[in-house]
C-alpha cells in the first residue's frame, strides 16, 4: 500500500478499549483544570512548584489544539473523511470570539472611536458592516463561533457527500475550501482586519485578558470544553450511529444498501466536528491574543491532520493525545533548531502512517509487550508456572 | 423464448421489461425483460459478462436504464429511485463479493442491517428493544453462526461471510431477494448447506439468485433464466434450458 492509500484505509480500534484510556484522559483533565491554575496563582513565584503563567496560556493552547484534532478524529478515524480543511472551521470559530473581543475593546483603541474597530477607522470606514451587529454580545459570538463553521460544513457537505465526492478528490476541496477562505480573509474590504486579522484585545466578558486569574480560567473553561466534546464524541461513536459510519468507512456501498441514507450521515458527522472544531478556535483565540489569516493556512490544516495520525487515529484520546504531544515537541524542537520542525514532522508522519498505522497510542500496548518480553527474557521467572513458552 | 403473458404483470412481483444499459457504447444490458412472480425463487444463470450483476444494479437503484422500465409490484417504478428508497420499498441485495463489516461483531452486523428507522437521528438515540434482538439471535441460528455471534465478521470463513450477508439480509424482511453469486468460493460442504438455506427461505419471499455454478442451481430446483450478451437467451426447468440449443452453444456446451 503506498502512503496515500494508508491514509484512506481504515485504522479500527479494537472495541472495548478506551474505556481505561478515558478514565486517564479525564482524570488528567481534571487534574490540570484544577492544579495548573492552583500552582500559578497561589504558590509563590519563587517556588519549584510555580507555574508560570506562559505555561498555563500554552497549555491552554495545546488542549485546544488537541479538540481540533479530537474533530478531525471524529471524521477521519470514524468516519473515513479524510478533511485537510479542518483549519478553516477552527479559524472561523476563532474569528468569531475574536470579533467579540474587538468589540469588548470600545473606545479603548488607538483612535478612540467607540463604534468602530481600529482598523475599520483606518480603512476609512463610517460605520459597522452588518455582520458584525450581534458581537458585542457574548452569548450571540459563542453560538456564531459554533454556527458559522457548521453551516459552513453544512453547504460543503451537502454539495460534497450528494454528488459522491470521497477520497482523495474530497482532501483535495477541502484544501482548496480553507485555502479560499484564507485569501477572502486577507482582503482588507472583507472587514475582518485585513492580514494583521483581529488583535490588541483587551477583556472578555469584562475580565482582563492580561490578569493571571483570567488565563486560569480559560484554562480550566478549555479542560472542561475538551472533556465535554471527548464524552460527546465517545457516546456519538458508542451509538447505532457510531457504529453506522465506521461501517461506512469501511464499505460504503453496503451501508447503502442496508437503505441508508450515507450522505446525511456524513452529513451530520462533518458538521458536528466542524462545531467542534470551531469551538475550539474560539477557546483559542483569547488565550494566543490574536486571529489573523494565516490560520487559514493549507498547512495548518494538514499539521492538524498530522497530529491525529502520530497521536494514533480512531481512538479519539489518541488524537488528544497527539494534538498536546506534538505541539510540546514542537514548542521544544523550534525553541532549539526551527528550520528542522517541519522536516521532523513529515518524518514523524511518514514513518507512523507506513510503520505505526494505530500511532502512538495504538502502539502503546505492543510495546509495553515487547519491553516486558525483553524483561522477561533477560530474567526468565525460574518457577512461574506461565513461563512456559518453548525455547525456555 | 419468450416473456408470455402480458395480462399477469399487474400482479408480479417485479417486471423487468426491456431494459438497456450502455457503458460508453457497449451494451451491458440490452433490451432486457423478464418476470418474478410474488413468492417465486428463480435462479438467473449466464457466463461472465453477460450483465447479471448490472441487471442488479439496474434493479436496486445503483444505474440509471438508458431505455425500458423496472416495476415492483405491478406499480412501482423502480427507475427514479436510490439505493434507500429502493431498499425501504422491500428489495434486498447480497452483493457478489462477500460485504459485511469486518470491523464489526457478527451481532452488530446484524443490528445495522435489521428493519428500523433509517434516519440520522433515529440511530443516534436508538436503543435495540427486545423484539429485534430476539429476531438477530433466531436469524443468527438460522444462518448457522449462533456461536460467532461476538466474533469480528472480518475474522470469519468466506462462506460464513457470505451467509452473515444473508443474514443481514433476512432481518431486513425484504419481499424480494436479489443474491449475486451466494456460494461463489464456497467449499462443497459450504454450497451444500447454503442450498439447505436457501431452500429452507423458499415460499417466504421472492428470491432471485445469480450464479454460473450449474451444479448449485439444480440443485436448486427452481425456473432459469439465462443471460447473455445482456438479454434473455432462454428461460424454463434446469432440464429445458440445458437442453435448449442456444444455451448449448453459447455457454454450456463451453
Ligand atoms: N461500470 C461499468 N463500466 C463499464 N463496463 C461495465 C461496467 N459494469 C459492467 N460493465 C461491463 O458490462 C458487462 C456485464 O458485466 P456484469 O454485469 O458484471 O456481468 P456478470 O455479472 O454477468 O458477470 C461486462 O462486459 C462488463 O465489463
Ligand atoms: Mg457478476
């Protein structure tokens, strides 16, 4: 099987599994929504045991990298889509809060204009673009942070799984969808700032964005987002309808002929990651300061995808695992050589797609295996009545 | 031969009546009829390529005709409709390569394919209640994998795999059965107890089986139809079409 065919073959997880795996994952969660911000705010800074407040902000943004590769899972993994468009859904969600946020900053610009954004008075403009009514309302941002990605997904979907666009034609209008969207959003008459996008954020929900006590916040409110989505996802895979669209991943045209409707299934998949994902894009937001174009990037998506193979995909904890895992290793690896992080990362994909199909954590158990034969080996248990393997 | 009695297609179980199908110019199908009446078992036998499985294609939704109608239950014009509209009208089909979930239990092979509510959001909250469980377990005896019932389907035999798929067939109660090429690699045992199946379904509902091993179909014992170059060349007993000269020459005499 070559490369590309790997990445449309079908990666099972064995049912039964992940009952132990998300038990840690919550536990791990809850863990850091409740210790990190703990650490940082009540322990004094000259502690070992301080947490820094740039540390919370990135693991903030690792854990809403990790929903978007929960997403992405979710489609690919269970479903068999292979989406390089991820991206776009996760910037749209983002642009949103980000939307918000600008409004939250008032007369507080550097042209002091309460009804404008600064970069709309810099473009000369007299009042504000119907699309941006509603922002300056919460509760209308976070709905729209979810609505326009799975609307968005909705009309994608619906002219995509209809006329039977799969494999790698389907990758392919994906890269091309958020590749689209990035060049709309470049463009200063859309209203969304132009290349620099939005920033110099100041509150949220009238919380300094700067305060330590917000950043642990965001924190804990990106843990429990993550855990909602993740028991979301396995009830959604643990359902008929879970096990529907492995079957569709797996053969298509006999799911269709068991009197399914494939495309709604689809359907109903895509959008729903798509929310995900763009919710995951609105938790990012506040936390990185800024939303600009560049997150509509073609390669961010297919980073984001790469995350989910290494993590292991078909699991959802193991694309969790891979969006936090690599992203570390990339914090790591560019703070030390930059020029050679991209080249690791296709390295890495390379050899888990040919070499490691389950990823990380699909791998894991053979693993533990192999190090325990070795053990075993090195020390055979002289009187243990299961050392009975020939050759001992 | 031909397709006599035009008076009795209002009460047939499916008439297919003059049907082409051309793939870039060849005709796979060409002007093809016949007739199943309600409860029949009728085998459609004829050499590769002679458009069996297009003819099921044709039936089920998956091609379009270019010309003729396909009409189930004297009324129902299959040509309009897709694969699920088709399969909620009643027809089944077993495909010609063995398809079931591998990555499935046999049980949950059978749980997608029996009769419910096909929607989204259906399957989403759906629980199975009893009555549908009672009927997976009685089919799962039925079809002889009682004791696989926990076993991957992937991890089954082929001819298992082939009888899952008339399982998952049978739950969905179709009143017709398309079955393209049900004991194609099957060992002699396997053939032998598929045609015990087979037989055992008989009256129940309207079966129509695809094959070209001559042996399995008289064992049958069930009218033939047989293909070729996309239409009908004879149709009557095993023992008439293997005496037709037609059929002689262009397939059995092979
Ligand atoms: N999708 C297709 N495109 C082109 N030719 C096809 C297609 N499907 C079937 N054919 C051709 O139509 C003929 C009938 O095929 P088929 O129905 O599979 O025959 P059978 O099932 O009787 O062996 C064959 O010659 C085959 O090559
Ligand atoms: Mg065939």
């Amino acid at each position: 099987m070559s490369l590309l065919q790997r990445l449309y073959a079908p990666q099972a997880q064995e049912p039964g599994k992940g009952r132990l795996a998300s038990a840690i994952l919550l536990t791990v969660l809850a863990a850091i929504a409740i210790l990190v911000p703990l650490l940082n705010l009540t322990v004094p800074a000259d502690s070992a045991f301080h947490v820094p407040t740039y540390l919370v902000s990135l693991l903030g943004k690792y854990l809403c990298f990790a929903m978007l590769a929960l997403s992405i899972d979710l489609i690919w993994g269970f479903c068999g889509i292979l989406s390089l468009g991820h991206g776009a859904f996760f910037a749209l969600g983002g642009y949103a809060m980000g939307m918000y946020m600008m409004r939250q900053i008032g007369d507080r610009g550097v042209y002091g204009n309460a009804e404008l954004p600064d970069f709309m008075v810099f473009l000369n403009w007299k009042e504000l673009p119907w699309y941006w009514y509603g922002f300056d309302f919460f509760p209308f941002a976070v709905v729209m942070a979810l609505f326009v990605p799975g609307l968005l997904a909705f009309v994608f979907g619906w002219l995509t799984f209809r006329s039977r666009v799969s494999g790698v034609y389907l990758s392919i209008i994906t890269q091309a969808m958020t590749y689209a969207l990035m060049l709309a959003f470049f463009r200063n008459d859309m209203g969304f700032g132009g290349n620099n996008g939005l920033t110099d954020f100041k509150d949220l929900l009238g919380f300094d964005l700067q305060s330590d006590n917000t950043r642990a916040v965001l924190l804990a409110s990106t843990c429990v987002a993550l855990a909602g989505c993740y028991l979301m996802c396995r009830a959604i895979v643990a359902s008929k309808l879970g096990r529907l669209i492995a079957a569709i991943r797996d053969d298509e045209a006999r799911v269709r002929f068991l009197g399914y409707r494939v495309e709604n299934f689809k359907l109903f998949v895509f959008v729903l990651s798509a929310m995900i994902a763009g919710l995951a894009g609105a938790l990012y937001v506040p936390q990185v300061g800024i939303i600009n174009p560049g997150e509509f990037a073609p390669a961010n998506s297919i980073e984001a995808v790469i995350w989910v193979a290494i993590g292991g995909r078909g699991t959802l904890y193991g694309a969790i695992a891979g969006g936090v895992l690599v992203n570390y290793a990339k914090t790591v690896l560019t703070g030390v050589i930059p020029e050679v992080w991209l080249f690791a990362l296709g390295g890495m994909f390379i050899a888990v797609t040919l070499f490691f199909p389950k990823g990380l954590v699909g791998s894991l158990p053979a693993a533990i295996d192999w190090v325990k034969r070795r053990i075993g080996k090195r020390n055979p248990p002289a009187s243990s009545p299961l050392a009975e393997e020939p050759g001992q | 031969m031909n397709v006599t009695g035009r008076a009795s297609y209002s009460e047939s179980q499916l008439y297919v009546d003059g049907v082409t199908v051309s793939f870039d110019g060849f005709k796979a199908l060409n002007n093809l009829s016949f007739v199943v009446e309600p409860g029949e078992m009728r085998a459609i036998i004829g050499p590769n390529g002679a458009g069996k499985t297009t003819m099921m294609d044709v039936i089920t939704g998956k091609t379009k005709p270019d010309e003729g109608r396909v009409i189930f239950k004297g009324d129902i014009d299959l040509g309009k409709r897709d694969e699920a509209a088709v399969v909620a009208l009643g027809i089944g089909r077993k495909f010609q390569r063995p398809s079931v979930f591998e990555n499935h239990s046999v049980f949950d092979n059978l749980e997608l394919a029996i009769k419910s509510d096909r929607s989204t959001f259906a399957c989403l909250f759906d629980r199975l209640d009893a009555d549908r469980k009672s009927k997976i377990e009685s089919t799962l005896e039925r079809i002889g994998l009682a004791g696989e019932r926990d076993q991957m389907a992937g991890k089954l035999s082929h001819g298992q795999k082939q009888w899952l798929e008339i399982g998952m067939l049978l739950v969905q109660d179709p009143e017709l059965l398309f079955l393209d090429e049900p004991v194609a690699g099957m060992t002699d045992a396997e053939t032998e107890a598929t045609v015990e199946l087979l037989r055992d379904l008989r009256g129940e509902r309207s079966i129509v089986v695809v094959e070209h091993d001559m042996a399995f179909v008289h064992a049958l014992g069930v009218k033939v139809t047989v293909l070729h170059e996309g239409s009908v060349l004879a149709e009557g007993s095993m023992d008439q079409v293997q005496n037709d000269p037609h059929v002689i020459e262009v397939y059995l005499g092979r």
